[in-house]
C-alpha cells in the first residue's frame, strides 16, 4: 500500500492498517495487527535494531596499548640505488673541500693583515694564521684532487693568499730583529762613547778607589789563588760596605774569573780603608786585569783598571 501521493505509507496510514479489523473478529470491536515475531525473524537488540551482517570487529591490541603494526610487504621495499648513494657522496665530499678551501682563504687572509704590524706577539699570530691556511687548501688541493666539480680556484687563491702572508711575515720579523740589533748596537757604543776608564785609580759613583797592589797565595787548592788590595774611600753620605760601593772583577785570558772579599770591610762618608779580594787563576803565567766599576753604570760608565804580571805581582804599563 501506498500513500495518496504516491510513496511509502504514512504514519497514519500505518495507524490505519494496525486498527483494521481482523478476518473473523466481532464487529464494532477495534482489532490490533498481531505483532508476535515468526521463529525464523531476526531478534531485535537491545537498541530495538535487527543486527547487520557486517559487524565491526574492534582490533586486537598488544600489551603496550598500540595496535600490531602489520609487516611490510616485501613489494615495498626497494633496493637502494648505487648510482643514488655515489652522487651523495660525491656531494658531501664537494662540500668538505669547497669548506676547506674558504676556511683557508680566511685564514690565509686574516695572516696576511696581520703580518705588517711590527709587534712580537702579533707577527708570530700572523705567522701561525698563514701556516694553517696554507695547510688547510693545500689538503683542499691534495686529498679532493679527484673530485668532479671540486672548487679548486677558490683554494688556489687561498693557498697563495696563505704563502704571500706567511712570507710578509717572516720578512717583517727578520726586519725587526736587525731594528732591534742595530738598537742594541747603537745603545752599546753610545755606552761606550760616555766611558771613562783610569789607570790605577780614580772616582766611581759612591767611592773613589786605588788599586795598590796584588800577589799570589801559596795556598794548597787545587786552582791558585790571586790576592787584589784595595783602597776605599766613602764619597757617599751613607755608611756602606765596601763590596756595595766597588764591583771588582779580575780577568785573566779573555775570561772574568770568580773572586770574593776577604772580609766585610765597612767605611764612613768621608773616611777611608783597605779591602782584600781573592780570585781563583786560571793559570800561574798569563797576566791578569783588575777591573773595578760602580753597580749602576748610568749616566756614565767609569773604570779604574790595572794590569799585573802574575809571577811579581807588578804593574804592566799597557
């Protein structure tokens, strides 16, 4: 049956067909449709719904509450491609070379900047900055000569900048060792042009020394022993010693040999004593030179010195 319009029944028209009466009842009394199931209808769940064939089946979940993951077909998987992993490689090897070559480059670079200045510590840095450039292309150079597509220009530059600042380098530290010899050279004679030396005695800066004689001790040593006697006088306004106020060297072939005072000798401003010294000799024949100077040389270096014949213990006019 179907509605007036044509579809399926209505709502009413279904109230209609539930309240028709059945084949055999009484007349005037209403009549329900039997809604008793046949055996062989589907039993209604709980929802009051027949239940579908296609019922959902909830997965099976493993002990850490994530579904099995189900294994990779072996269609999936496809062999790595050799001709792939070369060009990779070859491109990560392009790269550590192209990285080589700049890092020297600028190293190379900041050498060759520093090489000019003349200072000690900042020309050594500048010579260590050129070493390692240069070592840095030059690998860029060597060891990825064999590369395809390597960026040797840029490590060419790099090498060359690299040896031109370690050159500069160099130069300009040998230039400033001759500066600085030719300074001490300088310093050196002009010493030697404010020296005054006198024969026997003479005035040093705190003192003013005569050297009065020498003699050889017979002493059983195993070198001989040279005696030096002086005489002090304090030109000072302080009470000082006599090996404070008197540097004595006695020198014996080109050579400054070791002595000591015999004894602490103490003088007074303005009064004066004798003070001994003992030297070891090197030989018992060559002559000797007694050499006495002040502590502080400036602002004039002045000597009293005297040669002696060893044997006699005499001076020797010179």
């Amino acid at each position: 049956m179907t509605s007036s319009n044509g579809d399926f029944p209505s709502t009413n028209d279904m109230n209609n067909m539930n309240q028709a009466p059945v084949a055999g009842a009484p007349s005037g009394m209403p009549q329900q449709v039997s809604t008793a199931a046949s055996p062989n209808a589907a039993k209604p769940t709980q929802n009051g719904f027949a239940p579908t064939t296609n019922v959902y089946q909830q997965p099976m979940y493993a002990s850490n509450g994530y579904a099995p993951v189900a294994p990779e077909s072996p269609m999936n998987t496809m062999p790595s491609n050799p001709a792939v992993a070369a060009i990779q490689k070859q491109k990560k090897l392009q790269l550590f070379q192209k990285l080589f070559a700049i890092i020297g480059l600028v190293v190379g670079a900041l050498g060759l900047c520093l090489s000019w200045v003349q200072v000690p510590g900042i020309n050594i840095a500048a010579e260590i900055a050129a070493v390692v450039g240069l070592a840095l292309t030059v690998v860029s150079l060597i060891a990825f000569a064999n590369i395809a597509g390597a960026n040797k220009v840029l490590a060419i530059i790099g090498a060359s900048v690299s040896a031109v600042a370690l050159l500069v380098s160099m130069a300009v530290s040998a230039a400033a060792v001759i500066s600085m010899q030719q300074i001490v050279d300088q310093t050196s004679m002009s010493l030697r042009e404010t020296e005054t030396t006198y024969k026997n005695e003479g005035q040093l800066n705190d003192a003013y020394v005569k050297i009065e004689g020498t003699n050889l001790i017979k002493i059983q040593t195993d070198r001989p022993v040279y005696a030096v006697h002086l005489r002090v006088e304090n030109t000072s306004d302080k009470t000082a010693d006599v090996s404070d106020m008197v540097n004595v060297k006695l020198i014996q072939n080109g050579k400054q040999l070791t002595g000591e005072p015999l004894e602490p000798t103490t003088v007074e401003p303005g009064d004066q004593n004798t003070a001994d010294y003992l030297f070891s000799l090197d030989d018992q024949t060559s002559n000797v030179t007694v050499e006495c100077t002040s502590y502080q040389p400036y602002p004039e270096q002045v000597k009293v010195m005297q040669t002696f014949a060893v044997s006699s213990g005499q001076p020797i006019d010179e």
